[in-house]
C-alpha cells in the first residue's frame, strides 16, 4: 500500500509539464477573451466561436460588444 501523499507526488511528477500549461492556458480568461477577439476579426460569428471554444454565445457577445466599446472610448 502507497500512502495518500506519495501517490499524490508520484502523479504529479507523471503529468507532462507541456500538458499542464495547455490546461492553463485554456482556463485563462484573458487568453480566452484574446481566442474569442482573434476569432471575431477572422469573420467567425459568434455561434461558431462560443462553439468550438465550448463558451455560451452570451459570454462570446458580451466579450466583442465589451472590446468594441473600450475602443470608442479611446
């Protein structure tokens, strides 16, 4: 029997480091807003953005309308 603790380690030294940034990256709102930006200037509509980076089409809206606000402001 392995207690808790080192099986806990031993996994933790198994996962790819390459991996764990990817996880990272993806739970990112602010890579995630700048995924949702580049997708919108490329002419994707918000239904296929919010589908294929599994968001609502509210949150994939509410991230355009808020970058093309702030850029009127400026």
């Amino acid at each position: 029997m392995i207690p808790i603790k080192e099986a806990v380690r031993v996994q933790g030294k198994a996962k790819n480091p390459d991996t764990s940034m990817e996880e990272l990256t993806a739970n990112d709102p602010a890579s995630q807003n700048r995924q949702i930006l580049e997708m919108h200037k490329q002419g994707k509509s918000n239904m296929v953005i919010a589908r294929e980076l599994g968001l609502g089409i509210g949150e994939v809206k509410l991230v355009i309308d808020l970058s093309n606000k702030h850029r009127k402001v400026r």
